[in-house]
C-alpha cells in the first residue's frame, strides 16, 4: 500500500506541499448515474418540470461545484481550471453524468472531477424529488485521470 500523501510522519492532516511540482496539463473525467422510475426520466427529458430543464441546471451546478472544489473537500488546492464540462445524458434507468475537468498545474483536478459529477447528481435529486423521492444516486467514480508525476490511470 502506497503511502498516504494527506498524512503526515506523525498521523496528522495535511495540505500536500506542491511548491516544487512542475505545473503540467491534467485531465479528470468522472462519472456517476441518477437512477429513476420511465416517468421521472420522461419528465426530466421534457424540460417541463416545474423548476425548468433539469439537466441544463444540473451541468451549470456541476461547473459551479468544480470550481468550488477546495472550499469543500479540506485538503484540495485551490486551482486555476482551465475547462470544465459536465454533461447529463438519457441512459437506460435514469441519467448518466459525466465530468472532464482540465488544468495546468502541480497537481491533478480528479476531485474536482468528482465533486462536478455529484453536485450534478444531487441537483437532478433536488429538480425531479417532486416526481420520485426514490430516485438513486449510483457509481460516481473516476473515469480516467491524465497527466503528474503518477502518469496517467483508467478505469477497469
């Protein structure tokens, strides 16, 4: 098991220090799924529902969730992003979101990237709970990341 870079020698929470880290172009893409009953999902897709289109508000949401990545997850760097976007697809059972996120830096945008994808989810829960309570938020995972010095990673 690799060591843990957020724990420092003695346990203790830390900022990773990136200060020497070359700045390199990296990429995330995350995805995760909004399961729902055929007539939520007929809902969502008719851009009728009461608090307007769905999924256009969940993708801005994701965007604005990206770029407020380091005020929520402690130990993220705040960074400079120079593309996000999240996109909300019909897929069978629901919604499909996925995320890229893109920067050049000295350290990856992979929570970033995840924290896109869920606040999107959670968005699409908020927009469509009127219908369906019983929606489910499943599999937000990363997809792939790109660039820094562990190179680049792809899901199974």
């Amino acid at each position: 098991m690799s060591k843990l870079t957020h724990i420092d020698e003695t346990g203790r929470a830390r900022m990773v220090d990136v200060s020497d880290k070359a700045d390199t172009a990296r990429e995330a893409v995350a995805a995760g799924f909004v399961r729902m009953t055929p007539e939520t999902l007929a809902l969502a897709l008719s851009g009728e529902g009461k608090k307007g289109d769905v999924r256009a508000v969940a993708e801005i949401a994701g965007v604005m969730a990206a770029k407020k990545t380091a005020d929520l997850i402690p130990m993220c760097h705040p960074l400079a992003l120079s593309k996000v976007e999240v996109r909300v697809e019909p897929a069978e059972g629901g919604l499909s979101v996925t995320a890229r996120v893109k920067t050049t830096g000295p350290t990856g945008v992979e929570m970033e990237a995840l924290t896109a994808v869920s606040v999107a989810c959670l968005t699409l829960y908020d927009m469509l709970k009127a219908a369906e309570k019983g929606m489910v938020i499943e599999d937000i995972r990363l997809l792939s990341k790109v660039g820094g010095k562990s190179g680049d990673w792809r899901a199974a």
